[in-house]
C-alpha cells in the first residue's frame, strides 16, 4: 500500500481559491433566485444575469473533484494506492459534515421553512438523502444543494475503474470510452423513454470528472501542460452561444452545454497546476480566497436552508422585490451564510481532515479536554492533508 503524500507535495497553489469562489458564487446565485422568480427566465437586471447559472459553479466542482483525486495517481503510475484505503478516504472526508448538515437542514426545513415547494421533508427524505440515492428516489429536498452530492458519491464509485482504464488502454481511450456513453444518452434519451431515466444521475458529470482525472496528468509529467489562453479560447463560443440563445434554452441544454464547458475547465486548471498564468495563481492563491476554499464544503452544504430562511423571515416580508431584495439579500445572507460555514467547518470539517481516524480524532479530543480539567498533557498535534473534496 502506498503511503499517503505529504501536505505539501499534494497542494496546488490556486486549486483552493477555485474551491472558495465556486461555493460563494452558489451562494450568489441562491440570493438570485429568491429575489427575481421565475428561473430559468431571466427577470433581473442585466448587471446579475450571469448569477442565474449557478450550475455552472456545479461544473467546476466536478471537474476539480476528478483533477483533485487523480493527482495522486498521476503521480504513481495511474495507480490508486488502494481501493479500500481510498474508499475509507472520501467515506472520512465526505460524510460525517454531510451527515451533520442534513440534520441541520431538516431541522431548518421541519421548524422554520421548507426549502422547495414540495413542501417539508418525510421520512422518504431521511431515508433517500441519508443513503444518498436522492437522485434515484425523489423526495422532498431538505436542503436545495444536496442534489450534487449524491452524483458527486456515485463517481467516487466509479473512480478507481477510471484508474484502471487508464493505466491499461491509456487516457485518451478512457476520455473516449466515457464521453461516448454520455454522448450516446444524451443524443437518445429525447426519444428514447428507458434511457431517459438516466437523465437524474446527471450523465454528463461523468464525462467532466473523467476529464477532471484526465487533466491531471500534467502533474505527473504525463503531458505538457497546456497555454492558459487556451482555456479562454474553449470558453469563448459557450459563452457567446449562452449569450446568443438566452437563459431558458441554457438551462434546457444544459447537458450540451456542461459538455461543452468542460474542456475550458479542465485546461485553466491543468495550466493553473503548472503555475500559469502567474498574476492569476498569486491571487487565487491569497490568503482569504485560501481560507475560503478551505471549507467551501461546509459553505455549500449549510448555505441553502439560511438563505431560504432569511428572505421568508427577513427580506420577503419588509423588502420589495426585485433588485432591492436582491441587495439585502446579498448584504445579509452571504456573510452570515460565510459565518455559519466557517463555524460548521471547524467543528464538522476541519477535524475530519486533521485526523484519519476514529483513534486519532478521539485521542486529540481527549487530548484538550484534559487541559481544560486541570491537565497538563498537552493534545498531539497532526498536520492536515489536503483534501482533494470541493
């Protein structure tokens, strides 16, 4: 079994800061839709319209969770270090926050406001959201950004059968094999019924993990990396297409369009991994964006049921809609939403990451307790590795 990296091998400078900006712009583009209905319309002003596609953060995230786990690999060969071990892993990093912040929803959900109109949770919810088949099962949502994390378990799955693809037939076959499934669900379930079905596991995540996975092979030498405009020039056409076709057909397509999206992310971040461009990766790479990015999990998972609660209680009933809701909206959910993750983080995340297992979490515990009942022992101290989870 290989040993784990050490913090400082396995940290890309700017990948944090990709993290922190993404949970914010969900955050951004919750506030958005509470003040201006009738999504996917876009009924705001034309200086927000660009926080309508709050999915897109979506994108980023599953493109940076495949680069983010195939760092590691890339580095050895391809090769995983251990199905069980990495299984553990993402099981230690993901859960016990989620966990903790589905509670916190249905608590939100159950004895201040539901989050959709769906109305509060049942226990098909518990249940469904709990085992994260929510996409598999509808019921309904305790909290409205959950959906992606039962996609995002799903392609942990099939993660180390990428690997081994890779290593036997190489990434460009494995690119292929992928994008062709997705393509071919995607061309034929308009028509088809049965394939149709496939349409709630968000097919076309997997093709961007995929990729994700693919373009960190630039860390491990297996490719040059690629010219940062190249990125600009990938994104140029899907952004002029979004522009040129409005809000409703985007959002109707967005399986194409997340496709078509995905080549410009994977190249920024396989430039970013090789330190270009340079200005960019510096302010990516400041401390609050840093900071920020350090727990843009626990910002995207409890981020939901208080914007939902603070424009039903607060905002809806004193402010009118529209723009002035919007900035009220902005100004009071996006600090308080940063606060709340921020101390979520700390007592749900961040130990999670310090400390790999049940012992080694226990004994830290332990470890301040006793000070704090006239002890002297002080707790040992273990150094975080980086979590590869946006």
């Amino acid at each position: 079994m290989t040993a784990p990296p050490s913090r400082e091998h396995t940290r890309l400078a700017g990948l944090d800061g990709i993290r922190g900006l993404a949970a914010l712009f969900v955050v951004l583009h919750h506030c958005w839709l509470t003040s201006f209905p009738g999504f996917p319309s876009d009924n705001g002003p034309f200086w927000a319209g660009w926080l309508l596609y709050g999915h897109f953060a979506v994108v980023v995230f599953i493109v940076l969770s495949g680069f983010s786990l195939a760092v590691g690999p890339a580095r050895r060969d391809w090769r995983l270090g251990g199905v069980a071990r990495f299984a553990h892993r993402r099981a230690w990093r993901i859960l016990p926050p989620y966990w903790t912040a589905l509670v916190y929803s249905l608590i939100v959900a159950w004895t201040v406001v539901p989050q959709t109109d769906a109305g509060p949770p049942t226990a098909k919810s518990v249940l469904f959201y709990g085992l994260l088949i929510q996409d598999v099962f509808g019921a309904p949502s305790p909290n409205g950004a959950f959906w992606s994390i039962a996609v995002e378990a799903q392609l942990y799955v099939v993660f180390p059968l990428l690997l081994l693809v890779v290593r036997r037939f190489g990434a460009a076959a494995m690119m292929a094999a992928v994008t062709v499934v997705v393509a071919a669900v995607g061309a034929l379930s308009p028509v088809v019924p049965a394939v149709a079905l496939l349409d709630r596991f968000t097919p076309q995540f997997a093709a961007l993990f995929a990729l994700g996975a693919v373009a960190a092979g630039v860390v491990g030498g297996h490719w040059r990396a690629p010219a940062p405009w190249l990125s600009a020039v990938a994104l140029a056409p899907v952004v002029t297409l979004i522009a040129v076709r409005g809000s409703v057909w985007t959002v109707n397509h967005y399986f194409w369009v997340d496709l078509a999206l995905g080549p410009a992310v994977g190249l920024f971040l396989a430039a970013l991994a090789a330190g270009r461009p340079a200005p960019l990766v510096a302010f990516l790479d400041t401390r609050p964006l840093r900071s920020l990015g350090s727990f843009s999990y626990s910002l995207y998972l409890t981020h939901a049921p208080l914007v939902v609660a603070l424009h039903a209680l607060v905002v809806a009933p004193h402010v009118a809609k529209g723009v002035p809701a919007f900035l009220t909206m902005v100004a009071l959910a996006v600090p308080a939403s940063v606060a709340v993750a921020w101390g979520f983080a700390a007592l749900f995340e961040l130990p999670f990451q310090r400390h790999r297992s049940w012992k080694a979490l226990r004994t830290a515990i332990l470890g301040r307790i006793r000070p704090a009942r006239g002890g002297t022992a002080a707790a040992p101290r273990y150094e975080p590795e980086k979590s590869a989870t946006p």
